[in-house]
C-alpha cells in the first residue's frame, strides 16, 4: 500500500467512524502486518493509547467499537 493510500484509508476510516486520527493508523498498520503475516511490534500489543487500540483492532481482525467495521 502506498503512503497516500495508506493516508486517505486513515482518513477515511477516521472520518466515517468517527474515531481519532491516531486510531485510524494504527488500524491501516494493523491490517496491513496481519496480511503481510508479519509478527506485531510489541509496544502495540501491549500500549493503551488510541494507536495500540486501533493496531490491535486490525491486527486481530475485530472491530475498533460497536460503529466500526465488522471482523468479516
């Protein structure tokens, strides 16, 4: 995924859903080392902050809150 394709997906996650910024990339990130099937930085496994939620969230393949997009 390029860079701008990588910032207009956050943006557009973020502006849809209504999640912050920094949420929005850390689920881009997440999605993107779970189909790369790349092992997760641990600060993100284990971090509180909107980023770490969010990589989780696309990591796992599981919604970010109860308006986001379904685990399909």
């Amino acid at each position: 995924m390029s860079i701008a394709a990588f910032k207009e997906k956050s943006q557009m996650l973020a502006e849809h859903y209504g999640w912050p910024l920094t949420s929005a990339k850390g689920y881009v990130d997440g999605e993107t080392f779970r189909r790369r099937r790349r092992e997760p930085p641990a600060h993100a496994l284990v971090g509180i902050d909107d980023y770490s939620e969010g990589f989780r969230a696309g990591y796992f393949h599981r919604p970010l809150s109860s308006s986001g997009p379904s685990a399909q």
